[in-house]
C-alpha cells in the first residue's frame, strides 16, 4: 500500500513538473520568438508568400493533372471510334458520359467548329472555339459566365478529319444560394479557409496585378508555363503574425493549466474516495468540474481547436450562464458535466436508500424533504422543457423540416446531446420519487398499491396546479403526464429491484428519448407557429424608405466592386453579371421584384436580369438615357397609384472615366408577397425563426375592406373559408389563430389586421398541418438516432462482459423474442418495399404521361399556327406558352431555339443545349420520349424530352416541373414520411408484443428451472403456482406433485430408515446387554450363596463381585452412550465460510418469488465457521416463514463485532403472537395448516451446536425480525 502511494506521488509529481517545466518555457520563449519574428519579419514575409504561392500552384497543379490524365485516358478509344468511315456520335456521347460527371465536362468539336460530342453544358461554344487554338495542348482558364473553368484543349487528326477535344473542371462559382448546402467547392474558397488568407483569382491573361500595397499578386501559370491568369491575397502583416504567435502560445499555455487540473482531480481520486461523507463527495465533485467547466470556457476551448459545424454558434448557442453552451461541441461537455455529477449522486443515493429507507425518522423531517423534493421535481421537468425549447429556438437546425434518415455531424451531436440532458433530468427525478417515496403514513404499510396509486394522482394534481400557476407553462399536459408516469413507473421499479441493472440504464434512456423528442416536436410546432406570424409581419413590414434604401445600397456595391468594373472590359453580355450581383443584394434577400441592368458608355443596353416577369420596357432606356454622371433614385407610379418603382442609376467608374451605367428598379406594392414571382430553386432560405417552414410551402391570402384580393400557394379558399376568416375573434393584437380544413386537409392560419387611412387588411398565412404519418415521422426521426446511441451504447458494455451476453442471448427469452421479430419484419419490410416500389411506378408513369401531354399540348399548338408562314416564330412560341400556361425549351438539333423562361439560360443557369443523354435517345436514337431527373442548384427536377414534327421540321421540345407545376397524389417524399412514421410504430409494436409473448412463454420455463434448482439445493417446500390451462399447466402440475411425492418419500424414508435403525439397534443392544448381565447374574447369585453359608470366603467373594459387577456396569455405560451417539443428528462439516456470498447464493432461490428481498451487507465479504448446507437450509427456512407469512418486502442485513456476525431478516408480515414467541424454536410447534413444525428447531439446533444463538428480536402487527449471531472464523 505504502509502495502503491508512492509511486502514485512520484508520477503526479512527475508528470506536474513536466508540466511546470513546460509552462515556463513557453513563458520564456514567447518574447524571443515574437522578437526573432520582428527581427527577420523580411526573410520571414518572404517564406510565407512562397508557401503560400506553393499552395495555390500545387492546387492547381493537381486540377491541372486531372484534366491531362482524363485526357490520354479516353485518347485511345475516342480515336478508334473517329477512325470509323461512319462516326457514330451515339459512341462518342456514350465514351463522354461515362469519363465525364459534374466535375469532369468534355467537349468534342469537329473541322467545322460544329459540336459532335459532350457530357454536359458546353464550357467553351463554337463562337469562343477559335480563341482556344492557341493552347493546344494546354491548360487555360474558361468561362460559363456564372462559373470559371480550368480547361484543357487539344486537336486529334484522325483519317485527315480535325477534331477539337475540350476537357474542363469548375474552379469558382461566381454566386451563391443561401438556402442551398453547397456541394460545389470553390477552390479559391477552399485555399482561402486551409491557408487563412483571403485569396482572390482573376481567370484571364491578361488580368492586371493589384496596386494595393496590402495585398501581393502573381502570375498563375499552366503546364507549358504560360500565364493564365493571376493570384491575388492579402501580404501577411507583422501585427498579425505576431498576434498567432501569442494566440498560439496563450493556446498552449492554456491546455498546460486544464491537462494540470485533470491530472490534479485524477490523482487527487484516492483521498475523494477516503472522505465517509457521500454528501461531501458530490459537493467536492460539483465543485471540481464547475471550475474545469469554466476553466474550458474562459480559455475557448475547444472552439480555439476545432472549426467546423460543432462549433458553429448558428447551430446552437443559448446565453444561459454567459454563454457557456454556445455551440453544440460545448453544449456537449456542459451537458457530460451535469450527467458526470448527476449519475456519481445517483449512485450514492441508490446505495443509501436501499440501506436506510425503512429506517424512521421524525415526522416533519420527512414532510420537508417531501416538499422540498417535489418541488424540485416539477422544477427539473420545467428546466429539460426550457432547455430542449433553446434547442429549437436558438438554433439554425430544423430538426423536421427535411425528411432524411443519415444525420450531419452537428444535427447527431445535437440529438446526443438532448439524449443525455434528458437522461440527466430522469435519472434526478427518480431519486426525487424516490425520496418522495420514503415518505408513508403507517397506514399505508400494508397497502403499497393503494399508497403508491395515491402518490401517483396527487402528483399529477399538484403537475397541474404547477403549470396553473405559471403564466408561461413549458410543454403540454400531456407531455407532462408522460414525464411524471414514466419517472414514477421507473423508480417503482427501482424499488422492486435488489440492484441496479443493464435494464435500468434501457429504461431510463428510452424514457429520457421519449420524453426529449416529445418536447422537441411540441416546441417544433411552436416555431412553426411563431414563423407563420413573423411572416405576416413581414409581409406588412416592408415601406417605401426600406426599399429605397435597398435600391441605394445595391447602387453603392455595384459602383465599388471590382469584378462590376472587370466585367465591363472582358464581357460583351454583363446578364450574368448582373444577376450576381442581384443574388448579394437585399433585393434578393427579401424577395423583392427587382431588376439590375447594365449600360455601356455609350447607353447601350449590354445585359440585365429580372426577378419579374416584366420585359425590359422603354422607359428604363429613356431613364438611362436621362441619367446624368452621378447617383439618382426616381420613383414612378402606376396609373392607379398602388403601386411604385423605385428606379436608381448610376455611373459606374474606372481610373475616374465613366465606362458604363446601372439601373436597379425595385417595386413597393402593398399587395405583393415576397418571392412571389422566383421559381423554387431561387427562393433563399429564410434565416432566423421564419425558416421554421419553406416559403414555397405557405399559402397567403390578402383581404382588403373584406374582399381577397390576392393569394399565393396554389390554394383555392372556399367562401365559408373566406366567411371564417374575415369573422375571426382577433385580440387586442388584432391577430387570431383559427384552423380551417380546405380540400380535405387541415390548415393552421395566423390572420393578423392592418387598418390604414385607406382600406381595413387581413393578411393570412396559413400551412398545412401535419397528419398523423408525419407526425410519427417525426417522432420516430430523432427517436431512431437515440436508438442507435443507445444500442451502440449497450453494445459496447456487451463487449466487455461478453460471457454474460452470451448467456443473455442464449436465454430461451431472447431466443424466442428474436424469433418473433425475424418472422415478423420480413413481411413487414417485403410489403413495405413492394408498396413503395409499386407508389414510384405509378408516380412516374402519371408524371411521364402529365409532362408528355404537356409536350404534345405544345406540339399540337405549334403545328397547328407555324403553317401561318406570315407569324414570327419567337411570337408563336411565345403565345403558345402563354395560351396554354405552359413553360417549355425548343430545340433543334442539339441547340435550344426558344426557351419560356429564357433568361436562366441566358446567364447559364440552364442549359443551352440538349442533354447528351436525351440526344442519344431521341437525336441519334428511334425514341418519341426521353425522361430525365435533372439537378438546378441541388434542386431536383424531372424534366421530358418530346420529338416532335412541326411543319416537316423535326425538333424536340423540353417539359419540366420546374416551371411547370404537377401534382402527384403522394410524392416520393410524402410516401417516405408515410412509410417510415407508420412502419417504425408497426416495428415499436411488433418489439412489444414479441417481448409479452415471449416473457409468457418462458415465464413458467424459468420458474420451472428455478424450482429445480431450489429442489437441487434440497428446498422441498418449492411449489409454482401458474393459473394458465394447457401442456405448460399439466408440466408444472406435474412438478408440484413430484416435489410433494419427493418430500412424501423422503418423509416416508426417513421414517423407514429410523425403524430399522432401532431394529437393529435393539437387537445388537439386547445382545450386548445379555453378555454382562449373565455374568453379574452368577456373581449375585454366589454372592449370595456364600451369604447364606456363612462362607469364611465372603469378604473375598464380595469384594470380587462388586468389582465384577462395576465392572459390567461401566461395560452397560458405555453400550448406552453408544446408543446415545447414534440417535444424534449427523455430524456437521465445519469449515470456513464467505457468509455473504452464501446469503446471495440462497437468495438466487427466490428470483421468481414476487417479493422484495433486500440485501446489503456492510461489507463484501464476512468469513464465519458453520456448515454450508445447514446454513445454507436455515436462511431458506426463515425466508420460506416469512413468505407465508405474508411479507411483501425481506430487508437482510449482516454485520460483525470483534468476535460474531450478526445476521438479521426483518420482514413486513403478519408477525408472531405473544403466546407463541417462547414456542416457535420447539420442536413439531406450527401455527400452518402445512408442515411438521420441526424447521425452527433444527435451525436453533444447528446454530447452537456451531456456537451461535438464534433468537425473535421484535415482532409485531408490522413484521418480524430473527437475529443469527454467528461465530466469526479465526
């Protein structure tokens, strides 16, 4: 022990030197790295520039090699394939989609500039082809207009035919999509965040380097080290440099200070077990991890560490205690902290309680801990209901927004971590139940059910009042029911139980699941509510001054951005540029309808994008034209004067010489809803509590002096629907909630009144409320990833005590609860998968066929009006479109003639020619139609490709969804929702119902294996009780009645043994008897005959006699304490015994008894001398007494003196009259109508002959107590 404690010093001694050394030596070392940093901060910039140089060109390098390598790849192929007298382009297409996807695009042109080949968009059109020559064989900077390519180029020559081949990887996306999560990784961005400097990339030869002193610029070249482009980041600053060096060393500095304190509170472990005081253990414990909490806090970590979306404040951070959870990584060790204090409290309680809760205590001690407790209670549900509440409102992360099984990193830490602050609040609240508990009037002793049904009620009672009383209740009542019946459920348990258990920590993480999703659903639901209502806000929210501000803010960005300035000299058309610059304004942002157009010098329109569906109009031209050489902001309104256009223009600058104009229009209408006019895959995601729900899934509707004047959402309002609405009880707010049910589905409305001088206006957002599939979907989500915590969780403890699992799975239970659970989810995952797959088909075919109808509704209408040769084409197409409110794209060949919504392929959003895949099909193929799923920024859409004849022209017209809309009776989506809420409640169920069936089946196979072996151990007085009918009732019967014939027949054998015992024994005593008697009986007899002769002799004769005759008489001594010695019991086998473990063994007899047997010994082990089998009858026989005596709860406890060991069994039966207390140790003394009255007898006999005393300690209406005093072995 004294080696164990030194050495413990001598590595914490050790290892805190180590520590101190290091400490100091950063110290030390700190002020001459920063000096040596100062000193040669030249020789320094120098490297760091080169590095960071090394970097951009090996990033290159690699993008470089790629294409190089793709190249020589298909090379070979390609060419056997042109070498062909007949080209088969199918091939060629074919060869480019298999090399090619959305990071590799490949291009094919033939002698004549003409595109014969290609996986996707084309990166370089045949206009630009001719500029490309030049790079034969080397890699270049290209332009998609919205996106910058590195490509490679190259001529094959093959059967005197020239080929073209373009080979291009994105390198930067020149816009971005707030509601998307990009999938496109911008290279600039991505060196920018590995080398923490801000790198900028201008894709032409001809780019100029920065004259800002600040920032350093150089030539980025290609594989034939020519330039193509430049590289610009920000020159590293010595105040910068030196800050991370102090960053840096504070950083070290500070994990030296936390490693030091762990190692303190590690080492510090053997006196915290030393201290008796539990309590003071807790407090010492709380105390340590709130200052390594706060230790971590205040020195940043791990945020200083890790960077990445578990230290994103955005997906979580609540200002509770100064921040201290402000991201979900620290959230995270807070909430191990809590749990860390709460199971080590846990466990000190459960060991008290199950010693010390039956002893008494004082009334008004007991009744303030009862408040006290319950109070507490009811405050900790209150704290889980705030704390998960945070979790949904002080996050970014919406939980159920979208459907998907496989979490991000950051939403499974997070569902972690309401797991274990849930688990944390259980684990509390049932040591509060339990002290709750303790308290029970006397009356109540003997009627625990009705006690505890009755504590049951009155705290659901005093749970209402609670929430009564608070003007702001957490949760719902019926989450607040579940929470007090599952704690109350799970510390009744806890009460039956001996010890604590693997199933213990199954049912109280499962009750902390259920109950942390329930709160996470109900407070979803309440964010939705609240997104509703800040909709409708903002929808009236917005004025004249915020959106002329819009106007002159986006004017301000666009007058001092470079790339605007750029764009002027390298572009012809700035479409593309002007909708970058549209998706960074607020007009974007808050879904304005706007428009950004671009003017040379000259005023000549050059390109322009519009969120309307408003053409460019004279009067924009005439305003440029107009327009002088600084900022002016003209409003203009209609001819009814509702509605105004801000419209601002600008000048835009370079080296103070004007090279162009803006005009940005925005419109303020007070009856316009935000993104009204944007298709899907523009609309942004919504920050803050309003992207609760998507835009595109609100239904809007505005009322104006009692008559709806416009809606948004597709959704047809009835006229009892409109009654509802314009009659609500608006508060003092004037806003209602009502629900309404419109087309057979439930809808949730918020309404809220606006009155102005002119017109009385209800704005009313509505969503569609959730059925009962989504719902559990939504349950089920999080609740699934709990479950693989959990069960990754035990799988892990079943690893370490693997023989004690397999002996679990080997159990006849488990086996059988398996075998329910196979037979039964095969069917359900067939049917599942065949209800889906059948749902999919349908889908599709009545997709297909909608969008086919569609197509050919176009064709019918083209060919009916292109025989009129006196009409424009572009006027057809266009009035074919809006006749039949169809969008759709013509192409002829492989090139797009018209387009619905042109403008999106004009900036290169969409494509401009047709798909490889669909011209293999139809162009070079023999089908009418080619279905596709395409990809618009990540969003998905399905898209037909009809060929069609129009006027002896074959063309092939292109119908999607994307502008098209097409209802489907279940969409993939909902059908997913549908499938999972209600087969994972199916799989819940058939799990419940297996572990029921199973535990009936094998309920009576363990009580029958467990009366085995109790008669194995020779406890005769076993009998199983089981009311059922059937094979297992005649089994147990059968038992029953072979226990009673085996102790019938041991009764029976004893008896039978003993009478021949005594046969024999009276014979061999009769006949050992005979031998003195016959000589004593001469002896008197010549005694008497020389008495009677009056013999000289008889002196002699007499003193011979006597000794004869003592002399047989000591020989019939000894004959009679032989036959004493065999009518004794049989001898005892002394030895040295562990009496605990002895206690525990007998107790595994009674598993299945349906009492509570309590044990706990004051120490693990207690070694006496006794017999093991008498001992082992004797503690069998006082249980068994107890038992029949009516006893619900067996308390055992066992401690020693310097000399014995005191055993006592205590019971809460029906106890012992006074007038039998003296006679219950007699032998063949009962009060049962059963037994022979002898098993107190031989019990008290056997402890006495051990040298021990067994003696009725106290008896009462309340119970029993037996006292054991043992002797302790030497």
């Amino acid at each position: 022990m004294i080696n164990r404690f030194l050495n413990r010093k001598s590595i914490f001694t050790t290892l805190f030197l180590i520590l101190l050394l290091v400490f100091t030596i950063s110290a030390i070392v700190s002020p001459v790295i920063i000096n040596n940093e100062k000193n040669n901060w030249g020789t320094i910039l120098t490297d760091k520039i080169e590095a960071t140089e090394t970097n951009i060109d090996q990033a290159l390098e690699g993008k470089s090699n790629l294409l190089i390598k793709t190249f020589d790849s298909i090379k070979p192929t390609l060419s056997k394939i042109l070498s062909d007298s007949n080209v088969d382009n199918k091939k060629v297409v074919q060869l480019f989609t298999k090399y090619g996807n959305e990071k590799i695009l490949i291009q094919l042109y033939n002698g004549s500039n003409i595109l014969i080949g290609w996986n996707s968009e084309a990166v370089i059109d045949e206009i630009s082809l001719s500029s490309v020559r030049y790079y034969y064989g080397q890699t270049f900077f290209s332009g998609k207009k919205l996106i910058s390519y590195l490509s490679f180029c190259d001529s094959l020559k093959i059967n005197n035919q020239y080929y073209i081949i373009v080979i291009s990887t994105p390198i930067e996306k020149h816009f971005s999509l707030s509601y998307k999560n990009e999938s496109f990784e911008n290279l600039p961005d991505s060196l920018s965040k590995k080398l923490s400097v801000k790198i900028n990339i201008e894709y032409s030869p001809t780019a100029k380097y920065s004259k800002d002193g600040r920032k350093y610029s150089y030539p980025l070249l290609n594989n034939f080290k020519n330039k193509i482009g430049i590289a610009t980041f920000d020159k590293p600053s010595l105040e910068t440099s030196i800050n991370m060096i102090r960053g840096s060393i504070w950083l070290l500095q500070s994990l030296i200070l936390i490693f030091a304190f762990i190692i303190f509170g590690f080492f510090g472990r053997h006196y915290f077990y030393k201290i008796q005081s539990k309590l003071f253990r807790i407090i010492l414990l709380i105390i340590y991890l709130t200052i390594l909490r706060i230790t971590l806090f205040y020195f940043e970590i791990p945020s200083s560490l890790i960077h990445n979306s578990l230290t994103d404040s955005s997906n979580f951070s609540s200002v509770f205690g100064y921040g201290i959870a402000r991201s979900p990584l620290e959230f995270t060790i807070t909430v191990l902290f809590l749990l860390a204090v709460v199971i080590k409290g846990y466990n000190y309680f459960f060991e008290y309680y199950k010693v010390n809760h039956l002893k008494e205590r004082k009334h008004a001690v007991q009744i303030l801990i009862l408040i006290f407790s319950l109070i507490l209670y009811l405050l900790v549900y209150r704290g889980l209901a705030a704390s998960i509440r945070s979790v949904i409102f002080d996050s970014n992360i919406r939980y159920f927004k979208d459907f998907s099984l496989i979490p991000d990193s950051a939403v499974l830490l997070m569902s972690l971590n309401i797991l274990l602050l849930a688990l944390a609040a259980v684990l509390f609240s049932v040591v509060l139940v339990l002290s709750i508990l303790n308290y029970k009037p006397e009356y109540f002793l003997k009627k625990k059910s009705t006690f505890y049904l009755i504590y049951f009620v009155i705290i659901q009672i005093i749970g209402w009042l609670f929430d009564l009383l608070q003007s702001e209740p957490q949760g719902t009542p019926l989450i607040r029911i579940i929470f007090i019946t599952a704690t109350f459920s799970i510390a009744l348990i806890i009460l039956q139980s001996e010890k604590k258990t693997i199933k213990h920590f199954v049912y109280y993480s499962f009750a902390a699941s259920i109950l942390s999703v329930s709160l996470l659903t109900y407070y979803n639901s309440e964010i939705e509510r609240e997104s509703l209502k800040t909709t409708a806000h903002d929808i009236t929210r917005t004025d004249e001054n915020l959106i002329e501000f819009m106007v002159y803010q986006t004017l301000n960005e666009i007058q001092t951005s470079d790339k605007v300035v750029n764009s002027f000299y390298n572009n012809a058309d700035l479409s593309a540029d002007a909708f970058i610059v549209w998706t960074n304004s607020m007009l974007y942002k808050e879904g304005l309808s706007s428009s950004i157009y671009f003017y040379d010098d000259q005023k000549k329109y050059l390109g322009g994008f519009s969120s309307t569906n408003e053409l460019l109009t004279n009067k924009f031209q005439q305003i440029i034209e107009q327009s002088g050489d600084s900022l002016k902001i003209n409003k203009q309104l209609n001819m009814f004067g509702d509605r105004i256009t801000f419209i601002g223009t600008s000048p835009i600058l370079s080296e103070e010489k004007i090279i162009g104009y803006v005009l940005v229009s925005a419109i303020y209408d007070e009856d316009y809803f935000h993104y009204a006019e944007l298709p899907k895959f523009l609309i942004p995601q919504r920050a803050g509590i309003t992207s609760a729900i998507d835009y595109d899934k609100l239904k809007i509707f505005d009322f104006h002096n009692g008559e709806l004047v416009r809606s948004y959402g597709g959704l047809t309002l009835s006229d009892s629907g409109q009654y509802s609405i314009l009659n609500a009880q608006f508060t003092s707010f004037n806003e209602a909630w009502i629900n309404l049910e419109l087309n057979n589905e439930n809808y949730l409305f918020y309404l809220l009144k606006v009155n102005t001088p002119s017109s009385h206006k209800i704005i009313a957002v509505a969503v569609e409320e959730k059925n009962f599939s989504w719902s559990l979907t939504d349950f089920f989500k999080i609740f699934f990833i709990h479950t693989i915590i959990i069960l990754t969780i035990l799988l892990i403890v079943a690893i370490v005590k693997l023989k004690q699992t397999i002996i679990l799975l080997s159990a006849y239970r488990t086996r059988l609860i398996g075998a329910f659970m196979v037979v039964s989810l095969i069917p359900l995952i067939l049917v599942a998968i065949y209800f889906r797959n059948l749902t999919e088909e349908k889908n599709f075919d009545l997709l297909t066929k909608r969008l086919t109808d569609l197509a050919q509704q176009v064709e019918s209408y083209l060919s009916l009006y292109s025989t009129q040769s006196n009409i424009n084409s572009e006027l057809i197409y266009e009035k074919a479109a809006v006749d039949n409110n169809i969008s759709f794209s013509l192409f002829k060949n492989n090139n797009m003639l018209y387009s619905t919504n042109s403008i999106y392929n004009e900036i290169g959003l969409l494509p401009r020619i047709l798909p490889a895949p669909a011209y293999n099909e139809i162009t070079l193929g023999v089908n009418q139609n080619y279905y596709e799923r395409e990809k618009v920024e990540n969003h998905a859409i399905n898209s037909i490709y009809h060929r069609s004849s129009i006027n002896g022209n074959d063309y092939i017209i292109k119908v999607s969804d994307l502008f098209n809309k097409v209802d489907l009776p279940l969409s993939d989506i909902e059908l997913d929702i549908f499938l999972f809420g209600i087969f994972s409640l199916a799989g819940i169920l058939l799990f419940i119902f297996s572990a029921l069936l199973a535990e009936q089946i094998s309920s009576p196979i363990r009580r029958l294996t467990g009366g085995a072996k109790s008669v194995g151990d020779g406890d005769l007085n076993v009998e199983i009780n089981y009311g059922t009918r059937g094979e297992i009732k005649d089994l147990i019967d059968g038992f029953n009645a072979m226990v009673k014939r085996l102790k019938q027949s041991q009764i029976e054998l004893a008896k039978l043994e003993r009478e021949t015992a005594w046969k024999e024994m009276a014979k061999q005593v009769a006949h050992e008897i005979k031998n003195p008697l016959t000589p004593m009986r001469l002896n008197v007899q010549q005694l008497i005959k020389a008495h009677k002769d009056n013999s000289p002799k008889f002196n002699t004769i007499f003193e011979k006699v006597t000794s004869s005759i003592v002399t047989q008489i000591e020989i019939l001594k000894n004959i009679a304490s032989e036959f004493s010695n065999f009518a004794q019991m049989p001898k005892l086998s002394i030895s040295k015994l562990d009496a605990v473990s002895i206690i525990k063994e007998t107790l595994n007899l009674f598993v299945e008894e349906k009492r509570e047997i309590i044990f706990k010994p004051k120490k693990s082990e207690i070694f006496i001398s006794a017999d093991q089998d008498q001992l082992k009858r004797t503690i069998v026989n006082l249980i068994r007494n107890s038992i029949q005596a009516d006893s619900t709860i067996i308390n055992i406890t066992i401690d020693t003196d310097d000399d014995y060991c005191h055993l006592r069994l205590k019971d809460n039966g029906k106890g012992i009259s006074k007038e039998n207390i003296d006679k219950v140790f007699d032998e063949n003394f009962t009060t049962k109508t059963k037994g022979m009255g002898i098993g107190l007898s031989i019990a008290k006999r056997f402890i006495e002959n051990i040298g021990g005393k067994i003696s009725v300690e106290s008896t009462s209406d309340a119970g029993t107590t037996f006292l054991l005093t043992i002797p302790l072995a030497e």
